[in-house]
C-alpha cells in the first residue's frame, strides 16, 4: 500500500529470476507478497512495466564480441601454426631426402674413391716387401757361403758389387714411385676425413653435428603432433591381422618361439630379444599347444603386456628394408652386390615366396653371369653361422631348391664356378673357407633334392633357355609374376643321358667325375627324385675332393709364383745373420696362399654392369617395400619413427668408423708423418747401401777393395756403425702399411654401409612426412579455422538476437503477450528436479504457450548451452595439443630449430661438404621453408593458445553473464504478464472495466484465446 512495499517486492523478483534458471517458482512464494488490493497490484505491475535501456546487457554483449574477436585471432593464429606446420613438414621432408640422396651420392662417392684410392697402393707396398726380399737375394749371389767356416770370406768384385748396387737402386726408385703416391692419397683422405670428425666434437656440437641432431628433433615433433591429432591406434586391428603373416616366419599358420626370435632378430626388435619369448608364449597360449593361433596372438598384439608391438615390428621391418635397398643401391663391387642379395633374401625373401622364387630364377635364369650367381653362393655360405636363429627356417635350402626348379644346368655352373680354387682366391674370398663352403652349399643342394619327394620344388616357371652355361647379353630384370624380357625359347632337352630309370648300379659309373653326375643331374627328371639325390650326393662329395686337390695345388702353385725369391732370400745364410726385424716386412697372411691384402684388393673387384642392374632392381624393391610398409603403419597408428632409433645414433657410427680410418692413417697423412718419412726415404736412399756393405764388412769379414772399384771412400761415422738402422726404419714402416692398408679400406667400406643404410632409412621417413605430414597440418588447420569461424558467426548472431530479446523485455519493440502460465504448487528440492523444472519450464513455453518470443529464448537457451560446451572443449583440445608438442619437442635445446642464424649456419656447412645438398640455396631458405619449427610452435601455436586460452575464458565468463541477464529479463517479462493477467481477473470479479495497459510500459497486446 505504499511505496516501501513496492521497494521489497523488486529485490525479491531478482532473487526469485536468479533461482527460475533451474526451477520453478510456485504460486504462494509470490502472492504473500503481492498486495490484496487492485492499486498496490498496478502499481507493482506499472514498475516492472517501465521502459528502460538494458545497459548490463549491451555492456555484456559488447565485451562478450570482443573477448570472442580476440580468442578468434588467437584460434587464426593457432590455425596459421598448423599452416605453417604443413609449410614445415614438406620443408625438412625435402631437406631429409636431399641430406639421404647427397650422403647417398657425393659421400659415398668420396668413400668409395678414397677406399679404391688405397686398394691400388696395397699392390705397391706388396711389391716394396718384394724388392727388399730380391735385394737380399742379390747380396747372397755376390758372395760365398763357406759352411765349415760357417761366415763369410773372400772379396766382392766390381760386377758384384754393381749387381747389388743397381738392385738397391731399384729399391729406391720403386720406394720413390710409390711412397710419395701413397702419402698424397693418405694425406688427401686425411684432410678430408679430418674436416668431417673435426666437426662432431662431443664437447661443442657443430653446425653439421646441430643439424643431424635437429633431424631427429623435427621427426619427433612431427611425430608426436601428427599422432596426437589423428590418435594413437598402436595395435590397430588390420595391423595385428596383417602382423600375424609377418610373425608366422615358418609359415605354418602358427607362431611358435622360434618364430618371435626370428623375428626379432631380422627386425631388431629388442623387446622380443631374450629369454622372455617362452613365458609370453605361454601366457597367451589359451589351448595349451606351445604355439600361437591367430586369435591367440590377436589377443597378445592388443594387451598391455607389449604395446604397439604390432606397430613396432613394422616399423623395423621397414627401417631393415630401406638399409637393405640403400645398400645394394650403393653397391658397386662384386662383394657388395653380392651380400645385398643375400641380405634381401634372408630378410625378404624368407617370408615371401613370390620374391623368393624370383630372385632365385634371375640368379639362374642366364641374365646375370655365372660368375655373379656363383659368388652369391660363396657370400650366402660365408654369412651362414651356426648362431644364426635363422638357421632351422633353411632360408640357403629353399633358395637352392628355388634355383634348381628353375634352371639346373646353369645353377651346375655356378656350384662348379664356385668349386675354383684360384676363382674363389680372384674373388677375395678367404681362403680358410673355401672347402667348408663347398661342402656346405653341396649339402644344401642335396637337401634341396631330397625334399623334392615330398613336394615339388617349382613354384614359378619361365622358359629355359638353350646354352644355359654359356655367357648371354643381360635381359631386362622384371618383378615377380611379370614373364622377363627377351626369353628365348624353350630347347629341346638332351636325352642321350636320359637316366630316369637307371638304378644304383647304373649311377656308380658317373662317380668318377664331378662333373658327369653334374650332366646326369641336369637332364633327370622329377620323377625319379632317389636318383636326384644321389646325383647330387655324388657331386657334392666328388666337388669336395676337387677343391681340396685344388687347395693344396694353388698353395703349392701360389707359392712357387709369389714367394719363391722372398723365401730364397729370407732363408739364405745371408739372412740368417742379418737382424731378423729386417724381415719382418712379410705382409700378415690368412695362410700360405692369401695374404691380407691380396684379399683386401681383390674383394674390391667393381661389379660387372649385368649384377649392377640387378642390384638396382632389388634395391629398388627393397625400397619401395619399405616406403609401403611405413605408410601402411602411420596409417593406421599415426606412428612412423621409433623414438629409439634416431638418425644421430646412425650418423655417429658412421664418424666412428671414419675417425678409425683417421686413426690408422695419421702417422702417414699428418704434415709431421709426412716430412717423418720423407726424412727416412732420403736416409735410406744416401746411406742406405753403404750402411749395408758396411754392416757385412764388420760382421762378416767381407773385405772390399775401394781403390780396385774406383770407389770414394764413405764417410767415417758410416764406415764405422756397425747397424742399419736405415733398412729397420724401413722394414717397420713397409711391415706397418702392409697391416693398415687393408684395414683402412675395409673400414672405409664398413663406413660407406652405414651411409648407405642412413641415407636409406632417411629417405623413407621424410618422404612420407612430406606427402603425409604437410596434408595432414594443413587440413588441421583450414577445419579447425572453419569450424570456430563458424561457431564465431553462430555466436555473433546469437548475440544480436539476445540483445534485442532484452530490449524486447524491457519494453522496446512491442513487448511480450499475455499468455496462461500454469504455475506448479510444489517446489523441486533435488538437482535433477531442478533440470526437469528447466526443461518443463522451456516445453511449456514451446508447446503450451502462444508466444513466439519464448519459444524463441527457449530454443535460444539450450542452443547457447550446447555452443557453450562445443566452444569449451575446442578450446581444451587446442590448449593440449599446444602443450603436448611443446612438451615433446625439447626446443629449447635446438637453436637451429629456432633461430635464423645457427639454421642458415648448418645449411651452409652442409652445402659445403655436400655440393649436392642444396645447391644455392638462398638465405632466407630456412624461414621460406619454415624449417624453423620450434619458433612455428612458439610464435604462433604457444601464443594464439594463450591468447585463445585467456579470452575463451573471459568470454566463458561473460557469455554466462549475457544468460544470467536474459534470463533475469526473461522472468521479468514472465511475471509482468502473470501480474497483469492477475489484476484483470481481479477487476473483473470487482465488476471493474479490464482497461487495456498503457503504452508506456509493455505495448500488451490483447489476450490470445
């Protein structure tokens, strides 16, 4: 009845709209308050009616737009990062496979030639032992031997003496020719060599040694965000179905223990390594069996007990095969193609048949020459150990019997190329080996045979062609299942030795020979496999006998040739007197037959160009294979590199060999070495001789007769000395070249398959993080761009709506309608009845109220709350993968992840020792290419996270108070239109006109039936 009534009525209301956003109000809450009489009910009516500006609202809504701007140009800035990602990631996949193909080309090249470099002085320093050994040998001639006497006498006359003379000139003259040669390639390899290690110092990090450490960086950035964003499947179920076949090494359809260490020895795998195998096997071996069926290993694949060992495995298959194909790639000497084949068979081959019985057939098939097939056998018997784990899968027999199905006249050829004993010394294989591997290839041939009774041995035809021993132009090498090029056809096989019903008795003529029952093997069928084998026992058992006959007559012949005059001289009675280190030049020696270098020299032989195109189309293969496998796998788990297994750990055994090669040859390549042994050749070659007839004349009582030769008397200190320590100096410095050489190249070639193996690893990783990884970041980031602009326009309309729905409810624009509200009695006490109220309050306004305008806040009411949690959990997702990539990173360890500078820096140093590595490029190629990805992550993810971070936050905050002002509008208009509606039914009951409300309050219009 007074204005102080009115007054607390108002702060009521306000309680009551902030409690209406979960419940209802009921009846009696408000009419206690509400006055009995008509006045005091317009009243009320008439304050609540007053037209007013919604400043909270428009303040609210103002901030709200501008909080969401500023958290759009952070999402802009976030979704710019992830462009700038995409930029990057095609960036260092570029410069990781330009850093592969120049390691492949140019620093292979200078290994390769280095080492070439050093096998031709090995000939030399062979032939300076020699020439020492020959000038002993002249000596001895020069005088006589009394045996009684057991010393020397009588004179040496002018034409002995000039014997001795011109051959001690030889001596120096060869030394001349050959020395100086040699320290210029050791002192050429040796700047260079020193330039490379000089540069990975452990205790400062170089440019070049920065740059492959930041290789590893930018995978394992790349790596955790493309795995964070597309989800982390490590034991997808294809994978673990596709695993199975890759586990299942003996091919039975089962996985037994042997099998999971085959594996994990192929694949490195060091988890699988050990004794542990047996208990995982059975732990999931539900039927007891000792061996894993698909459904058991499905179940290990996808437990905690090994996670991502699916992924892992695929992950080394694909590293094992792309060190393969770079290798074999790289291959230029016989000995390096040769083991790339055998690599390949042993790690693709063993498990796929297709690829196996290809590769057998091109060995046999008359496209490679015999000698290259017959030399893979030597290299398959000599990587054959009896520790191997791979040895009861029979990898060398299945490849025999592969070869024998195909062609058995030419693979005769090859085991009796083989069967040479001066081939296999040509070769360079060791010496020592030479019967055991006959022996051992024999018998895989005869197992190979053997097994023919159960199954046949072909599994892929082509045609045979005529003259299978002969030597043919090279075809044209094709894939598995594609018939090769050129094939001749089919010759009419030979039947004069047809042997298919011969009997035992029949077969014991042949065993005379080797190569009888090699005829007879060649033209039998499969359907007398017994007489098969025996042929082969034959062979095997009369080859054996030859190589050894052989052996012994190649090391007398060898002998004869080589070491005759050195062992002339080195046991005359010259020599026994001499010091016995002057003899010690004798290059170490595998045995009688083959020295160490001679093997050195001779493995270097370069590869004829029909095993290099083979060797192309393997390592090529080989590549392929592993770039499919790799993309298989990040496919399907977003993984593509093992955090183990980085690019530094293979680019520092790669120094580590090339700091040994520097470490044999620094006493050489040194400018100190050199003017060492520049210094002992001009002593040599001044005193050298005279010391030598002086040293006879006081030990051995020769007597020379200086006036008789017309020669100068030497000088006194000469005369005198009774050492040569010229000759020993000498001795030493030819006994250590004679040790180095051959280790220096052999350390090289080491050196170049570490590089080979790099380079090839290198380029299958970033050659998927180039198609995949750019594609992938810049989708990320036009979607993620798109969808909050698209929240961000939805909101912006929103907004408008909700500030003219406030303006609405304060009287502008026509004001609500009177409508029926039905009002409960009962007051919800529980959290969830509070939402059935909210939700019954919005379905009453939808359904049962004629109203337009709330049907409208309703709908506007849970599409706000939806948008609300939507732009909540976006902004949560954005923050975390901010955090989880600058967590994984470690940037602030890698400046030239960074900064400009130490980026364009290494680059340069690179261009500098690879040519080929980025040839010109500009200086602004590290920002062109946003290489620099930790200042990416920094500048635009960390900041525009932040910024989102703050104004998502502040806009939370602010659109929660734009709901809390509606909504307290809202009641507002709610209950005005509830009074209003109040005090026309009390007028009419009065008997008093219902006058219509005035317009300057809410313009009511009439009450809709």
């Amino acid at each position: 009845q007074d204005s102080s009534h009115v007054n607390s009525v108002i702060p009521f209301l306000s309680n009551c709209v902030m409690a209406s956003m979960f419940e209802k109000l009921v009846p009696t809450s408000l009419e206690k308050y509400l006055p009995d009489k008509v006045e005091t009910s317009e009243q009320v009516l008439a304050h609540l009616s007053r037209r007013r500006v919604p400043w909270s609202t428009v303040i609210i809504t103002s901030l709200c737009l501008c909080c969401h701007v500023a958290a759009f140009y952070g999402v802009s800035l976030t979704a710019g990062g992830f462009t700038k990602l995409s930029t990057s990631a095609v960036g260092w996949g570029d410069v990781g496979e330009n850093f592969a193909n120049s390691l492949e080309t140019e620093f292979d090249e200078q290994l390769y030639n280095t080492a070439q470099d050093i096998l031709k002085t090995i000939d030399g320093a062979m032939q300076a032992e020699l020439d020492v050994a020959r000038f002993i040998e002249a000596a001895q001639a020069a005088i006589s031997w009394d045996p009684a006497l057991a010393k020397f006498s009588g004179a040496i006359n002018s034409s002995e003496y000039q014997a001795m003379k011109g051959h001690f000139d030889d001596v120096v003259e060869k030394l001349d020719n050959f020395l100086p040669p040699l320290q210029s390639v050791l002192a050429k390899a040796a700047n260079w060599t020193r330039e490379f290690t000089d540069n990975f110092n452990s205790s400062k990090k170089s440019s070049k040694d920065m740059f492959v450490d930041s290789i590893d960086k930018a995978l394992d950035i790349f790596s955790e965000a493309m795995n964070f964003i597309q989800g982390d499947n490590k034991n997808s179920l294809v994978l673990v179905d596709g695993a199975f076949d890759l586990f299942d090494v003996s091919n039975d359809g089962n996985i037994s223990k042997t099998d999971l260490d085959a594996v994990a020895s192929i694949f490195r795998i060091s988890r699988l390594l050990g004794n542990e195998t047996a208990d995982i096997i059975a732990e999931f071996d539900s039927d007891g069996d000792g061996v894993w069926n698909k459904e058991e290993f499905t179940a290990f694949a996808r437990s905690d007990r090994m996670p991502g060992v699916t992924s892992l495995t695929l992950q080394g298959q694909s590293k094992v095969l792309s060190a393969i194909g770079g290798r074999v790639l790289s291959a230029r000497t016989r000995e390096e193609v040769s083991t790339g084949v055998v690599e390949y068979i042993k790690t693709v081959a063993i498990r796929n048949d297709d690829s196996a019985a290809w590769v057998a057939s091109t060995l046999v098939n008359g496209s490679l020459p015999v000698e290259f097939t017959a030399s893979v056998l030597a290299q398959m018997c000599l990587m054959h150990t009896d520790e191997d784990i791979l040895n009861s899968f029979n990898i060398e027999q299945r490849t025999c019997a592969l070869m024998l199905s195909r062609d058995k006249m030419q693979t005769r050829a090859a085991f009796e190329q083989m069967a040479i004993y001066d081939w296999w010394l040509e070769q360079g294989f060791p010496a020592t080996e030479f019967e055991g591997c006959i022996e051992t290839v024999g018998n895989w041939f005869l197992a190979a045979a053997n097994s023919s009774r159960s199954q046949p041995l072909v599994t892929w035809q082509e045609p045979i062609r005529e003259n299978a021993t002969a030597h043919r132009d090279p075809e044209i090498l094709s894939p598995p299942g594609t018939p090769a090029a050129g094939s001749l056809p089919k010759a009419p096989m030979d039947t004069s030795l047809d042997v298919s019903d011969a009997d035992a008795s029949d077969v014991t003529q042949f065993e005379g020979t080797a190569r009888s029952a090699m005829s007879l093997l060649a033209t039998e069928t499969h359907a007398n496999t017994a007489s098969s084998a025996r042929m082969w026992s034959v062979m095997s058992s009369n080859l054996v006998a030859t190589a050894r006959r052989s052996s012994v007559e190649a090391s007398v012949r060898t002998q004869r040739q080589q070491l005759a005059r050195r062992k002339a001289a080195l046991t005359s009675p010259l020599a026994r007197r001499l010091p016995g280190s002057l003899f010690n030049t004798r290059t170490p020696s595998v045995n009688a037959t083959q020295t160490y270098a001679d093997q050195a020299l001779k493995s270097g032989v370069p590869a004829l160009p029909e095993s290099l195109a083979f060797a192309q189309v393997l390592g090529s293969n080989a590549t392929s294979r592993a770039k499919d496998i790799i993309t298989k796998t990040f496919e399907h788990t977003s993984k593509f590199i093992d955090k183990l297994d980085t690019v530094m750990d293979d680019f520092q055994g790669m120094v580590e060999h090339v700091k040994s090669f520097l470490g044999m040859v620094e006493d050489w390549a040194t400018p100190a070495g050199q003017e060492r042994l520049q210094v002992q050749l001009q002593n040599f070659s001044k005193f050298g001789f005279e010391k030598f007839i002086s040293y006879m004349e006081n030990n051995f009582d020769i007597k020379i007769d200086r006036g008789a030769l017309a020669l100068t008397e030497i000088d006194q200190h000469v005369r005198l000395s009774n050492d040569i320590d010229d000759w020993l100096a000498l001795a030493e410095k030819l006994l250590s070249i004679n040790k180095i050489l051959p280790l220096a190249a052999t350390t090289l070639t080491q050196a170049r398959q570490t590089v080979s193996s790099m380079s090839g690893g290198l380029g299958t990783r970033f050659g998927l993080l180039g198609d995949k990884g750019g594609a992938l970041f810049e989708m990320i980031g036009a979607h993620y761009e798109f969808v909050f602009a698209t929240y961000c326009a939805v909101f912006f309309l929103t907004a408008i709506w909700f500030l003219f729905y406030n303006f609405w409810a304060c009287g502008w624009f026509g004001g609500p309608c009177a409508v029926s509200i039905d009002l409960p009695s009962a007051r919800p006490t529980t959290l969830g009845g509070r939402f059935m109220s909210l939700i019954d309050a919005v379905h009453s306004e939808i359904i049962e109220a004629n109203n337009d305008h709330f049907s409208f806040w309703g709908m506007l009411l849970f599409f706000q709350t939806f948008l609300l949690i939507f732009y909540t959990i976006s902004n949560i997702i954005v923050v975390m993968t901010t955090a989880y990539v600058i967590v994984g990173a470690g940037c602030d360890a890698m400046p030239l992840l960074m900064h400009h500078q130490p980026c364009n820096s290494a680059l340069s140093a690179l261009d500098s020792w690879l040519p080929s590595f980025l040839p010109g490029h500009p200086l602004s190629y590290c920002t062109d290419n946003e290489l620099l990805v930790c200042k990416v992550v920094s500048d635009s993810m960390v900041l525009g996270s932040k910024i989102t971070g703050f104004f998502s936050l502040m806009a939370v905050v602010l659109t929660y108070q734009l709901l809390i002002d509606s909504a307290v509008l809202h009641e507002r208009s709610r209950w005005s239109l509830a009074l209003s509606r109040r005090a026309k039914d009390l007028k009419q009951i009065s008997g008093e006109p219902a006058d219509a409300p005035s317009d300057e309050g809410f313009a009511m219009a009439p009450p809709q039936s």
